[in-house]
C-alpha cells in the first residue's frame, strides 16, 4: 500500500518543482536535466561547434544568469539586475576558464561570425519602428538627433577636464578615453577609430585598439546599471515616460496611446515578418554599397521609417514584423546578453589596464550624458528619463551589443531604433573628428 501512494507523491513533488521553478520559460525538472546535459558536454569538451551548440549553450546559461540577477536583492534592486549579471558573470566564467575556449570559440561564432546579432538586431529595429504612431514617430526622430549630439559634446568637455585634474591630461582623455566611449561600440567603433589613429601615429593599430578597449567596456556597464537605477528611482515621476520617449498634449490628458497594440500571435506570420525584417536589411546593405562611408543599419533605420512614414508597409505585413520581432526579443534576449558577456566582453583585459583615474573618467561620462540628456530632452518636449537614456547613457556602450544591455536593464527595449539612430549616426562623427584631431592633439 505504502509503494503505492509513494509514486504519486514523487511524482507531485517533481510536478510543484517543474510548475514553480521557471527558467527561461522552461519548467525546473525539464531545467535542470538541460543544465545536467550542458555541464556534460563542457566538461567533455563535446559542444557541438555549430548554431546547435551555441544556441544550446546560450539559452541555458542566459537563462540562470538572469535568474540569479533578478532573485538577488542587491544585484536585482541596484545593480541591473538579470542584464547587467548575464555580462560580467559570461565574461568572468570565460576569463576564469570555467567555460572552456572551445566553448566560447564555438558561441562567438555564432553571435559574431554567424551574426546572429545581426540578426536580432534587424529584427528588434524593423519591429521597434512599425509599431510606432507614425506622426509621434516623425516628431520623436526630429527632436531626438539634436539631444544626442548635444549630450555628447558636453560629455566629451567634462570628461577630458576631468581628466586634466586627475593628471591623464586634456587631450589624452579626450582621444583615448572620450573619444571610444562615444564611438558607437567596437567593430563599427573602436576598431575603425584604432586604425585612424594607427595610421596617424605610424604604430600597431592593435596596441591603439588596446586602449580604447577598456573605457568603452568600462562605460558600457556603468550604463546598464545607471540606467537600470535611474528607472528604478523615478517610477512614479512625470519625468517617466513609461517607455515613451515623445511629450505631446494626449499625453498630459491622458488620451492616445503611443504604440499600436501589439498583434495577436499568428504561426502563419512569423516567417512573413522574418522576411520584412530582412528585407529592410537588404536595403540597408544595398545602400551602403552605395555609400560606403555610411553604416548599413544606419540605412536600415532611415528607410524603416522612411515607410512607416509614408504607410508603405500594408497592415499585415507590419503586423507580421511586430509579431516577429516580440519572438526573437522575449525569447533571445537572456541568450544574446549571456553570449556578449561570454564573447566580447573580456574581462581579463579590462582589468589588467584598469585605473581608478578611467574608472572616475568612466563614471562621470555615463552621469554627465545622463544628466545631459535628459536635460536637453526636456527642452526638446522628451520625457528626461527615456531621453537620459537613449540619447544619453546609450551613447556610452558598445554599439549594438551595449544598447541592447542597457534597454534590457532599463526596460526600454522599444527605444532601439533611437538609440541605434545616435549609436550610428555619433559614431561616425566621432570617428571624422578623431581622424581631424590625432595629429593635432596626440
């Protein structure tokens, strides 16, 4: 009798734990038999070299490093909680050897040389942008270019004052320190801007790139977690926009809302909507072959709105975009962030040229572009906190990799087509002016 009702009680216990223990949408027998399997196959150093054994790898990891970063009180409430945890702890367990380099070779090559960032970001653009009120749209990207590039030249003042104080000197700060953190990321970024100043300076450009590597790193985590705080703190405020970026007078009385409700979920669509993604990035490619000196997302973003603007995307096909750009963010993000931590983020570097004179530097750059920008924000009718953080502290990361960190933390993922519009666009002033100024300054 006793054997008999010992099975059903076993088999609830495995139930409760499967139904309350939920990790990245997955229950927790089912979760940790996955982690069980994942912990194998690292050890035996048998994950699969391909997008099988990446996407494996980043899906389970992803998904404890958010649960740990959104459980924990201290790293939930102050630290950028899951986003902010899913990049240093990859890029710790990478450094430290925890995750074996064939491991990390194999993620890598699927977030970078498969570019599956691409790819998401493709989607979270084109999907970001066609939910949008096409006149709030129109209003928002005009008032929003002039609050970025204002907030990065005051940044870029402060910060190399501060550096004059702190003994690096005016022009040091401003070319290696500045300068990187506003460049628009690493491979549209520091990377073009470490060749410049390569062939200025006739040395490695590989001993430039060095240099800039750990302020862009540096910065780019203060801003997870600033702007991961600065929501926190101002919930309630009317400085809130909720994940609006645009003031108007509906707003005040409470009337329309921004964003066009998000379409039901349709099976039948997802691939449609893939293909809208990708047919927008094929346009943005083919302009830059056009005009090289102007980056490919750049375009993507400009003719993205460019149709929403002048409604040439019929309904559905707006809707299947939306629909598929909800999937790849609410399913992939916890990966993405995990494989950015584990990939390209290293750790190893940023701490064998850290300074406390950077980390001051760092500090004040993601305050000051913060502050900045939500001031100007506010002067240009935008809600200060959402333009504190997509034309301010988005503006101190890496690139696409960063900014998507920073909405993650933040809970404004919605604003990606902004903050990818200053990423881009102040990127490549950034690099003009450091290609001017390297001879003068150096």
């Amino acid at each position: 009798m006793s054997e008999e009702t010992q099975a059903p009680q076993g088999a609830g216990i495995l139930s409760k734990i499967e139904s309350k223990l939920q990790v990245a949408g997955i229950g927790g027998v089912a979760f940790l038999i996955m982690v069980v399997l994942l912990g194998t196959v690292l050890f035996l150093r048998l994950l699969p070299n391909n997008m099988g054994g990446g996407l494996f790898a980043l899906v389970m990891l992803g998904g404890i490093f958010f649960y740990v970063g959104n459980n924990l009180p201290i790293l939930r409430s102050y630290l950028g909680g899951g986003s902010a945890f899913a990049v240093v702890a990859g890029s710790i367990l990478a450094g430290t050897g925890v995750v074996p380099k064939e491991a990390v070779v194999t993620i890598r090559t699927f977030i970078s040389t498969q570019n599956f960032l691409e790819f998401y970001i493709v989607a979270l653009i084109t999907s970001a942008i066609l939910k949008m009120d096409r006149k709030l749209l129109l209003k928002s990207a005009v008032r929003f270019l002039p609050v970025a590039f204002g907030a990065m030249i005051i940044t870029f003042f402060v910060v190399s004052f501060v550096g004059q104080l702190l003994g690096l000197g005016f022009n040091h700060t401003a070319l290696y320190v500045a300068f990187p953190m506003m460049a628009g990321g690493i491979g549209a970024g520091i990377v073009p801007l470490s060749n410049i100043y390569g062939s200025a300076l006739h040395v490695s450009a590989g001993s430039i790139l060095n240099q800039l590597f750990p302020a862009v790193v540096l910065a780019n985590l203060m801003a997870i977690i600033g702007s991961s705080l600065l929501v926190k703190f101002t919930a309630k405020s009317k400085m809130n926009g909720q994940g609006q970026l645009l003031k108007t007078n509906e707003d005040m009385a409470g009337g329309d809302a921004k964003q066009e409700e998000a379409p039901a979920v349709n099976y039948s669509q997802m691939l449609v909507g893939m293909m809208v993604a990708l047919s927008f990035y094929m346009i943005g490619n083919l302009l830059n072959a056009l005009v090289p000196s102007i980056n490919a997302f750049a375009f993507l973003i400009l003719a993205v709105i460019v149709a929403k603007a002048l409604n040439l995307v019929p309904k559905f096909y707006e809707d299947s975009a939306v629909m598929f750009g909800n999937l790849i963010v609410s399913k992939t993000t916890q990966a993405l962030l995990a494989g950015i931590g584990l990939a390209l983020v290293d750790m190893n570097k940023l701490l064998a040229t850290l300074s406390w004179q950077l980390v001051v530097c760092a500090f004040v750059s993601v305050v000051t572009i913060g502050i900045a920008g939500a001031f100007l924000g506010k002067l240009f009718g935008l809600y200060p906190v959402e333009s504190a953080i997509s034309a301010g502290m988005i503006n101190n990361s890496m690139g696409g990799t960063g900014n998507v960190a920073v909405l993650s933390a933040s809970n404004r993922m919605g604003l990606i087509a902004f903050a990818q519009m200053g990423n881009r666009i102040g990127g490549a002033i950034i690099l003009i002016l450091g290609g001017l100024l390297i001879t003068v300054m150096h």
